[in-house]
C-alpha cells in the first residue's frame, strides 16, 4: 500500500473545483496531463512537457490554464520510474514515499492541475468562523518555535540526542562535530521568506535566498525539513548546508524523495569506502563521507539515472542486489522503502511504526503518545518496552484520522485533539466525537492492513535492519548500548489491533467489529 502527503494548496483547490478525490486508472499511449476545472476533467496532451523539471512544467501549464491553477507532477526521475520519486506541488511541497511519482510515471501522466471558483458548502459557517477564531488564540506560543524555524527546529536537538541518524546508521553525534552548521538557526539565516499551506496559521514552510556561492541554487527554493537536512547532513557526514539546500532542490525539480535519496547516497558512500564500489563505477567522483560536492553530483545523477546514478534510482534494495558483493549489509529499508530519519533506539514507538502498512514511514503511526487535550493514552511503564501496545494502537489511529481527514498534525499534536471532531462537525453538520474518529482510524488501519495481506504481503516480509534497532548497539553517544526489543513492542501492538501475530492478518472478528464484513469475506473465505 502505497501513500503520501503533500499540503500547500492543491487539496482545498481541488474541492473548490468540485471534487473529493481524483480516481486514476489506466494507462496512457502518450504523455497527458489532467485539468480539472469547474466541476469537470479533461485530459490534454502532454508531449511537449515530458523531460521537464517541475517548475518548467508548472509554469508551462499555468501558461495554458491560468495563473491560478494548482498542480501536481512529477520531474524527470518519476518519467523514468525511478522507485524513489515523488509528485511535488508548489515547486516543493513532496509527496516523496512510497515512490508515487513512479506510479504517475508508469501511466504517462505529467501533471493534474485544478482549478476551481465553487462555494463548498458549510453547515455552520459562522460557528466555525468563531471556533477557528478561539482555536488560534489557544495556539499562540505552543507553536512559535515550529513557527519561527519549522520541522529543522529540531534538527541539532536530534543529532545531539540520538535521535537523528549519524553515519548510514552506524556512527553517532561524535562522528559529526559540526552538527551546529546545519542547525535551524543556520537555515533561516539563509531564508527569504515565510511559506504556509492554505490558509495555515504555523507556517513551518520557507523559500530560499539565491545561493550566491558555491551552490547557485534559485531564488524561491523551498526550505530544507528536518528529514532532508539529516539524509544529506548527519547521515552522509556532510555538514555544509548549502550543499544540503541544492540536493533538496535539485530533489524537488527532478521530483526525488530527499529521505530516500540521501539514505541511497549514504549506502553508496559505504559500499565505496568498503571497496564494493570504486572510482571507475561512480564517473570519477570521490563518493567519500562529508564530500558535499560528491553528494550533489550523485545526486543528481540518480536524478537522471546517468552512471551508477541508473543503480541507485530505485533505492538502497535494488541497489544492494544489483551490486552485490554483502552490499545488502549497508541498505537501510523495509521492504524496498528507506528507513526515516528518526532512530527507534531513542523513541521506540518508531520501530512499531516503521512496520505499519507503508513500512518505514514516520508520519503513518503514533506520534509519540503525548499527551493533549481530550485524549488520554492507555498506562504504560516506561522503563520497559513491554505493555506499549494500546497507546501505540491509540496515536496509530489519531494519525490515520489526521491524514484521512486532511488535517495537519503540526496544527493539533501541541494542544487539542478536540479541535478536530468540533471542526469537522461544524463543516459537515455530523456529531462526531473524538472516540468516533478513533474508530474511524482503527477501520483505516485494518483496511490498509487488510490491502498488503490480500496482495500477498504480511509482516513476514517487513524485516528491520539490525542497525536500526541496536543489532549491534553503537559504542558510543547517548545511545550507546541501547538496543530495541522488537518482538515485545510488535506483539504488544498485534495483540491490541487484534491482528495475527507472525502475519499481521487482521482477525475475522476484528474486521466484523468495525463494520467490514465485505473485507472480512475476502480474507477469510468460506468463513463470512
């Protein structure tokens, strides 16, 4: 099951035009885009913007269609179904994981642009007007530091915690001493100006200044997030930002996912440091720890899959089989997918998320447990990882009601979990409450679970890299030691989501329960 987030502006657009979802099946002869407009879609022709980057096309596009339209598609990598591409909208807003852009790529299909002048109907539009108005005054300061620097605020705090990959998961914050140069204050130093998705009071998002040095880097380039700034910082040993900024852009121009690219390029640095790959198969460039330069060439030369870029563009998996040698030892995924920048041995609840329906996704399960208004997590003791299953099934739901919803965590996970069933019972005129929309989460989870297993894919073939949970501990850093007890967390959340032990196969009764019976009926027949 493949899935991704985006924000900016095309969502709210899209039902402005008329619409809920766009449903795409097929495949076409000939490069297309898709307009939706007004209630109504269309495809067009799309030869003319095949092999361009994704500002070229959103400009040449908003030249057809009108400076207004929203659009999102796919750069170069995702036309040549690279399985780490992404679809970008806004010039930088990615839906990176899952390799989507591949998919987009696959059917011929550039872009979709909407536009849309539609009233979107309220059920209680100035009920809404003053909760909206409350709710903001309640967030003042609770989010000023995401407001001022974004998700890099946290950027130093991990690296120096352990949070925060270090060395293709291998070293730790003593590898990386100048940690400080990528640090959130760095980064807003080199920002012009502030970026928010729709009508959002946080604004975690900015544009670049032009890169006036080594890295000449347009003017507008997006801020680099946390993740990206660990993928091409701590984790290739690299701290020059600007660098950092240019393989971002470079990332969303092409259309690449920055987590998965800059752990590919990590690989890479370690199977040429361990002789599996040498000068000759990388072009000439010194693929060395903290080389900046050697990063962005690589960068993007899986872009356009040129050289040993042709072997990396489909991530660390691929990349390991087709080099061979034990490269497998240095690829850092579940199942096919890279593994995001946050270390389970700091945070456990990770290791569990990171095996959800989408493996290696750090936005699919629970956030943490923390607490909020109006939800409170099931006990647990916290100096053992056993007895963490219903709080890591509780936040697992919350997430999946944020995302179904087309919410943003960032706006709730620092205050009231109650704001989300007032304001989507004042839109659709519904009484939801918030154990309602948990519910409505379980039924997600199963759902997608249910997906992978009747694919023929189960828990047996999400395998956690040893490295990630301490299969050796490091010897050094504040996580020195530490080592994750997977199988306790994992059977703890099984037995609370009611899903096979070994496979992850939700439970006839469990599927039932939640009003699924026709899933029922497909996973377990003859039984329904």
């Amino acid at each position: 099951f493949g899935e991704s987030y985006a924000g900016g502006f095309f969502g709210p657009e899209l039902k402005f035009a008329g619409f809920d979802a766009i449903f795409i099946s097929g495949t076409s002869p000939e490069p297309v885009y898709i307009l939706v407009r007004e209630g109504k879609a269309e495809l067009r022709e799309a030869g003319h913007l095949w092999g361009k980057d994704v500002v070229e096309t959103e400009t040449i596009i908003r030249a057809e269609c009108g400076q207004d339209a929203r659009i999102a598609s796919i750069g170069p990598s995702g036309e040549k179904l690279s399985l780490i591409s992404s679809i970008i909208t806004a010039q930088g807003r990615a839906a990176a994981r899952s390799g989507l852009g591949a998919v987009m790529g696959a059917k011929r299909l550039k872009a979709i642009a909407v536009q849309g002048q539609l009233e979107v109907p309220l059920a209680d539009p100035s009920g809404l007007k003053e909760a909206r108005s409350k709710y903001l005054k309640q967030l003042g300061g609770n989010v000023k530091l995401w407001r001022d620097y974004g998700t890099c605020a946290v950027t130093l705090h991990a690296i120096q915690s352990g949070d925060a990959p270090i060395k293709n998961w291998g070293g730790s914050v003593i590898d990386f001493p100048r940690a400080v140069a990528i640090s959130h204050e760095r980064v807003v130093e080199l920002q012009q100006r502030k970026f928010a998705c729709w009508r959002c009071p946080v604004a975690c998002g900015g544009v670049m200044k032009r890169g006036t040095g080594f890295y000449q880097y347009r003017e507008g380039a997006h801020k680099p997030e946390y993740e990206t700034l660990v993928a091409f910082g701590s984790l290739c040993l690299n701290s020059n930002l600007e660098s950092i900024i240019m393989a971002n852009d470079i990332c969303n121009r092409y259309g690449l996912d920055t987590i998965s690219t800059g752990a590919t390029i990590a690989f890479a640095i370690e199977c040429y440091e361990k002789g599996l790959i040498n000068k000759r198969d990388t072009g000439g460039i010194e693929l060395q720890w903290g080389n900046h330069e050697a990063i962005v060439a690589m960068t993007k030369k899986i872009a356009l899959r040129e050289g040993l870029g042709d072997i990396l563009a489909d991530g660390v998996k691929a990349a390991a089989e087709r080099i061979g040698k034990g490269a497998e030892e240095f690829a850092m995924h579940i199942h096919g997918q890279e593994v995001p920048m946050h270390d389970p041995k700091r945070y456990s609840f990770y290791a569990v998320t990171y095996l959800d329906a989408t493996p290696a996704r750090h936005t699919q399960g629970s956030y943490g447990y923390r607490p909020a208004a109006g939800l409170e997590f099931p006990a647990y003791e916290r100096t053992t990882f056993a007895g963490r299953g219903k709080a890591h099934k509780m936040g697992s739901d919350l997430v999946h009601v944020v995302n179904c919803a087309g919410m943003c965590l960032y706006g709730y996970m620092f205050l009231n979990f109650e704001a989300i069933p007032r304001f989507l019972n004042l839109v659709t005129g519904r009484q939801f409450t918030l154990d309602d929309l948990l519910r409505i989460g379980e039924r997600v989870a199963n759902l997608r679970q249910a997906f992978n297993i009747r694919e023929g894919v189960s828990l047996d073939n999400f395998k956690m890299p040893s490295r990630v949970i301490g299969q050796p501990p490091l010897g050094t850093g504040p996580l020195a030691g530490r080592r994750v007890e997977l199988d306790v967390l994992l059977q703890d959340y099984l037995k609370a989501r009611d899903w096979d032990l070994r496979t992850g196969k939700p439970s006839r009764n469990k599927l039932i329960e939640l009003g699924l019976k026709d899933i029922a009926r497909v996973l377990w027949p003859g039984e329904c």
